[in-house]
C-alpha cells in the first residue's frame, strides 16, 4: 500500500508493532497508577510501581493480541466459522486470565511487597480465590488490547480489500480502454476474413479452415470476452481453435491430447484465463523440442471444482519459470483478484517435463441460453 505506509507496509511492520506496544504499555501503566497503591504514597513512587507491573502484564497482553490477530481472524473469522471462532475466543480468554493470574501471585504480588514494604492488603484467605480475582483482573487489560487488535486488523484487512477491489476496477477499466482502442474497425477485418476464406475454400482448405478458426478466436475475443463471466465451454472451445492454429504452425510435430471430462455448459469462468497456460506450454515447450515433442491438457470436475492439468515436453536446458515467467505471474494475480480463496494453482519444472495444476470453484450458469449466430456484414 503507497497510503500510510506506516500502517500497511511491511517494510515498517516492526516499528509500528513496537510503537503499538511501546503506547500500551505507557498507557495501561498510567492507567494502573491511579490503583495500585495507597494515594499517602509519592505518586511517582506509585507511577514507577505500576509502570514496573504493566511490563510484568505484557506477555499475557502480547499473547492474546496475536493469537486473535494471527490465528483466529484468519483462520475462522475471515473464513466465516463463526461458532469455531467464538469457541477458540473463549479457549483465548481463558488462556489470557490463567498466564495473567499466575503472573499476578508469583511475579507481581512478590514485587509490589518488596516494593512497598509494611504495606499488605488481604483480598482473600484462600489461594484459590485469589487466584480467582487474579484471574478476573488480568482479563480486563487482556480483553481490551485483545479486542483492540482484533478490530484493528478486521479493519485493515477490509480496507485493503476495498483498494484491491478499486485497483482492480481500475485495471479493469484501462483493459476495456486497451480492447476498444485494439478495435479498429472490427467489420473490416471479419469482411477481410470472410474474403480471404472464400478464396482459399477451393484452392487450399487447410488454409481455409485456419481462417475459419482465427476468425471465431477473434469474434471470441473482442465481442465476448467484456463480460466478467463466459460459458466455460466456450472458453475450451477457444483452446481447441487456438491449438489447431498452432498445429499447423509446427507442422503438425506436436503431439496434442486434449482430454475434458463433464458437462462443460453447466459452467461459467472468467474470459481467456486458460488460454495463457497452453500458450505457455507451446511457447516454452513444443517450440523448444527438436524431437516429439507433446502437450497433454485433462480438464474434469468434482462438483463444482474444475480441476485443470497440463504437461508438456521441454528441452532439458530451458528454464521454463524463468522465460514464461511473466505470464505466469500475471496469470497468479488474476486468480487472486478473480477467485480470490477459491482456487490453488501449482506450477512443477523437472528437467524435462513442465508441468500446471490448476483448481477452480466455478460458478454454474443460471440460464441455459441457446446460442446465437452472429453475422458480420
């Protein structure tokens, strides 16, 4: 985060964590001044006193922060487990008030006697009782830094959220700008297409039918893929286009297994996410084996997990992470953007075998609507 990077960057993560505490600690011991001792007693011998004991208090405050702020926020409260999280804020609490009392009738009790010594009050003629009391005194620091915390990483993880969501629309406008820009009279080129292909229908219909192809990946591209969602068929089919341009192009060398197991049209999925790994296998795999080289893509589902995998052949030399290494990483960010605690991608190089994993929760289509033709005049 550019703003208040003392609060979000982690380059200031330890200053600002140690200023938290270093305020706390301040403050608790100003708090506890005004109580721990008799007001006949100097009020700097009071303040020193009780400046000596909120240090005493501070691991259990430090325990309590970061259990919430580090284990149950994220692991239960981001994650909606509500009963979870309220029963581990309980297990917190309780954790909190035992270190807090032991640290009160063996840390401090025996320091505040040599402290002020002559001055005693008795709360209790049990040990158990004033454990008890120990107790319920150390919970009320422990529960308001703990709960201070808690919020305030609530609160930061919600407004990163909002300016992720920001920078993501953002960026979703310059693309849509960048589309329209790339759009240069659309017409013409489906018309050249269209002439092209007629031409070439007699004369050479491999030629003829990559014409056919590009022109459906770029009817694809430039009519279909503004929405946030496609049909995921469609989205296979434009793989299956793609991998037929590339054939040709490596004159048929490659050998190309595409293996997809479902029902594809119950799906939708972000526009052109797949494409960017078969083209990465091609450009860092086939195009780099001088001998049978392949690509295999399987695709099948549990429930509404897509699972996808890719393997290709790659020259024992080539480092694919490196070279494709861009891609891949914008690849990631669309993910965390797109399907953000709903997918896990896995990339796996061997010497030479390259291999991704990728598993998705998509969203299954409301409506069912009958495909449409569209004509380019």
């Amino acid at each position: 985060m550019e703003k208040y990077p003392l609060i979000f960057s982690d380059k200031y993560k330890y200053t600002r964590h140690l200023l938290w505490w270093l305020s706390w600690w301040i403050f608790s011991g100003v708090l506890y001044s005004f109580g721990c001792a008799p007001a006949t007693i100097p009020y700097t011998q009071r303040l020193s006193c009780a400046m000596i004991e909120s240090l005493l208090f501070l691991p259990a405050h430090i325990f309590m922060a970061y259990t919430l702020m580090y284990f149950v926020v994220p692991k239960f409260i981001l994650k909606a487990k509500y009963p979870l999280a309220a029963a581990m804020v309980i297990v917190v609490v309780v954790l909190t008030g035992i270190i807090s009392a032991l640290i009160s009738n063996y840390v401090v009790m025996p320091f505040r006697k040599t402290f002020f010594p002559g001055f005693y009050t008795i709360v209790a003629s049990s040990v158990y009782a004033a454990f008890f009391l120990s107790f319920l005194a150390g919970l009320r620091g422990g529960i308001t830094i703990g709960g201070m915390a808690a919020a305030i990483k609530l609160m930061k993880y919600w407004y990163v959220k909002e300016q992720r969501n920001l920078q993501l629309q953002k960026e979703n406008v310059e693309t849509q700008l960048q589309l329209l820009k790339a759009q240069v009279h659309p017409h013409f080129l489906f018309n050249t297409l269209n002439n092209v292909y007629a031409h070439t229908q007699d004369a050479s219909p491999v030629a003829s039918g990559l014409v056919l192809g590009l022109s459906d990946m770029l009817r694809y591209i430039l009519y279909e893929c503004n929405q946030p969602l496609v049909p995921l068929s469609k989205e296979i089919k434009m793989i299956r286009d793609y991998v037929k341009l590339e054939t040709v192009r490596y004159g048929n060398k490659p050998d190309i297994n595409i293996d997809v197991e479902g029902d594809v049209d119950e799906y939708q999925i972000a526009p052109l996410l797949l494409l960017p790994l078969v083209e990465n296998s091609f450009k860092h795999g086939a195009s780099e084996m001088l001998e049978n080289p392949w690509i295999n893509v399987h695709i099948y589902f549990e429930k509404n997990i897509m699972h996808l995998k890719i393997m290709n052949g790659k020259a024992p030399s080539k480092a694919i992470s490196k070279v494709g290494g861009i891609g891949l990483q914008n690849l990631t960010k669309r993910l965390q953007l797109l399907y953000e605690g709903k997918h896990q991608f896995a990339v796996i190089e061997d010497e030479d075998v390259f291999v991704v994993n990728l598993d998705i929760e998509l969203q299954r289509q409301k409506v069912n609507m009958p495909a449409v033709a569209l004509k380019y005049a």
